[in-house]
C-alpha cells in the first residue's frame, strides 16, 4: 500500500522532526528562497508567493503559514527547482507569515530542507481611514537639525510605522498609547532627506494596515551649495493682466529649480532649463499673485537636498479685484434702480398735485353764465334764455355807451328733436 506524499509531510510535520535532513551521503539540502509580490495588497486584489533554488529538481514546494502555529496551506509538484503560489481575492485572513521548503524522495526515505527566511504579506484595508501626517518644524530644515514628523490615526491600541514612500524599508515603528505618533530625527543627516508616508494598524490585526497618509517631504538645505540669484522682469509695480516673468539663476548649467513663494515648501512651479538660468512666466497676472518669491534648486544627486534659497522678490500688483467690481456693479445696478423709484415718486407726487390744484380752481371758478329769461315766448312756444358772461361778483362799470352784446339763444322744442342756434344782435 503506497502512502500519498501529503501525508507523509504531515506526519513528518506533526512529530516535529528537523526540517534540515542530512540523507544517507551526508548531503545537506539548503532552505530555499521566498519572495512576495506585491509586498502589500489592497483587500481583494491578488498576491504572488515565489519559491525557488531548490536542490533537487522536480521538488514538491510547500507554503506554510503561521497562525500562530505554522500549517500547510498548499503543495505545488514541480518539474524545475522553484514554484509560484497565486492567491486570489484576498481576505484579511490572508495577512500574516510565510515560509516554504521543499521535499523529495531519495529512495524510498522523504527528504525535506529547511524552512525558507519569513516573508510577510501585508493587506491594506480601504475601511480603515487613512492617517494625516505634519512635519515639525515646517520650513526647509538644515543638516543636523531636530525633525519630527507626526502621524495621527484613529482608535485605540494602534502600531504606526513611518516609511519612505515608493519602498519597502521601515525607517521606524512605534506603539503609542494615544492614537498620535511622533518620529523623530535627531541630528538629521542627508541620507534621511526624501518623501515619507506613515501607516498604521489595531493590535489585534498586526498585518491589516490602513491606507498610507498622502506623502510629506523632508527636505533639507545644504550649506555647502552657492545660493542663486532671482529677479522679476518688468519691474513691478504690476497692473491686473500684465506678463511677468520672474528669472531664477544658478551657478551652473542642468540644475533643477523649484519657485516658492512667501516661504512655502511647496513649489510653485519646478523647471530644468538647458542653461544656468529658469524663467518662470506669470501670465495674466491677478492680484492674488502678489506677494514674495524666492527661488533654490536641487542637488544633483538627490532632488530632497537643496541650496540656500535666494533673497525674495516681491511682485506688486495693482488694480481691482473681481470682487472690488462686481461690487462696484452691483452698486450701480442698485443706485439706478433707486434713482428711477424717486422720479415715479416725484412724478406721482407733481400728478396729485396738479389734480388737487385743477379741482379747487374748479370749485373757486365765479359763476360765469347767468341765465335771463324772457317772459315773452314766441309763436312756436319756444322759450328764450340770455346768457351773461360776465361774473356776478364781477362790477359792471357804469358806461352806459358800451356796444351791443352778442347773445347766444338755445332753442328747445318742448315736442319734436328739433334744435336751433341763431345769432342775434340786439341793442338796449
């Protein structure tokens, strides 16, 4: 009866045995190698474990995982001297140590190597929120100046690690008891200079990591560098929309320059000109562009170590802001619409007048017609009636040779819809 190779392999696991054997030749048989790829996996992605230089060829590759114990997770037979394990959509259970080795038979005896190094798979979880990061004190350090660099997360019970990003080398590790940790660089030395990103976990899951903070950058300024040189091209003062340019010289050709402004570590803008000299245009120029520049550029052998910067420049600009306008306008939309509700007013205010004048005068107006009736009637039983107009309160002057007057005769016929009008010339 044949025994599968497995359960050989766990019979040899379970009792313990040593992984190195040395066969009937007294050959020893070396650990193999292991690497992981990628290093660190976000939740479901996938994760590549690599075992190799085995001594034998056609080796039967194990993994093994502690947890905490080590245990066989998979075997994989080979025609060479190495193996590949996948691991697919990856859960947090998948973080942890890895080790492999290999076996064989030699006659009818197994044969196994010695465990490989301890490789790890970190996972990072989305879910758990990402730390902020701050470097103290916030300015271009010098060589051999204190930094820390502090990391916040959120929880309690948390590990951090502080690395430089774009790698896998841990540059320190601390278990706070705040959810606040502070790296310090005492003394800080040029090597130390580059772009850190910090990273934490819960105790409980020490290879489940948040997300990394977004980078900080450790720069430092090397005395030993020529300072540069900066000028603005007009000179100022700017109006709104003017061109400027402002020119940042080295002390030789291929550096790299980087404008800051009002002492920001930020760059504005970074440039590498063919010559000694970058030119930085500022097109449009509005009023939020004025202030101090200053301008460094960078070591040749690494872009986190630079000179001295140069002396500021201030740019000066003038003119009114779109803010100060769109006020303006909106005053002036205003005033127009007042002016234009204080002539209605003054136009309702002239109407009403007028109409309260017009009907006093109408009622102070003297009674213009006075009506004279003649007793006498004419043959068609018409009755005549005179009209004077001249006002009773109006004293007639006492002329007696005065002309005759014109009088208007209204005849109405008391049957029919007749009507007459004559003109008479009648004589006293």
């Amino acid at each position: 009866m044949k025994v599968p190779f497995s359960l050989l392999f766990v019979g040899w696991w379970t009792a313990e045995q040593r992984w190195m054997v040395r066969g009937n030749t007294g050959q020893h048989y070396s650990k193999p190698s292991i690497s992981v790829s990628p290093e660190d996996v976000t939740l479901g992605g996938e994760v590549r474990v690599h075992c190799g230089e085995a001594d034998h060829p056609g080796a039967n590759f194990s993994l093994l995982k502690s947890n905490p114990s080590l245990s066989a997770l998979s075997h994989q037979k080979t025609m060479g001297y190495e193996a590949e394990f996948i691991i697919s959509s990856v859960k947090t259970s998948d973080a942890g140590i890895y080790q492999c080795l290999y076996c064989f038979r030699a006659g009818s005896e197994p044969m196994c190597s010695d465990k490989s190094d301890e490789a790890y798979i970190n996972i990072t979880d989305p879910r758990i929120p990402k730390p902020s990061i701050k470097m103290k004190p916030k300015h271009l350090n010098a060589v051999h100046s204190n930094v820390t660099l502090e990391c916040q997360g959120q929880g309690d019970d948390l590990n951090f690690f502080l690395r430089k990003a774009n790698t896998t080398e841990v540059a320190q590790v601390i278990a706070p008891a705040a959810a606040k940790a502070n790296f310090r660089f005492l003394q800080v030395r040029m090597e130390d200079a580059g772009s850190y990103i910090c990273q934490y976990h819960h105790k409980g899951t020490p290879f489940v990591w948040s997300e990394p903070s977004d980078p900080v950058e450790l720069i430092l300024k090397d005395p030993s560098l020529v300072q540069p040189s900066i000028t603005v091209r007009p000179e100022g003062p700017h109006n709104v929309g003017m061109n400027v340019t402002i020119e940042c010289k080295g002390p030789e050709i291929g550096l790299t320059f980087s404008l800051h402004r009002s002492q920001n570590l930020k760059a504005l803008k970074v440039k590498k000109p063919k010559g000694d000299t970058a030119t930085f245009p500022l097109n449009a120029v509005k009023l939020k562009d004025a202030g101090n520049y200053t301008c460094r550029y960078c070591h040749r052998g690494n872009r986190f170590v630079s000179s001295e910067p140069s002396d500021p420049v201030q740019v000066t600009v003038r003119g009114m802001s779109k803010k100060t306008t769109m006020t303006i306008i909106w005053a002036s939309v205003a005033g127009g619409l007042l002016l234009v509700l204080f002539l209605l007013l003054l136009i309702f205010i002239l109407c009403k007048k007028r109409r309260k004048c017009s009907t006093i005068n109408e009622r102070n107006q003297p009674l213009n017609m006075i009506l004279e009736q003649d007793a006498g009637t004419d043959h068609d039983g018409v009755t005549y009636a005179i009209l004077n107009h001249h006002s009773l309160k109006i004293k007639q002057p006492a002329n007696q040779n005065r002309g005759p007057e014109s009088c208007v005769y209204a005849s109405v016929a008391r049957e029919g819809s007749r009507e007459d009008q004559c003109r008479q010339d009648a004589s006293e």
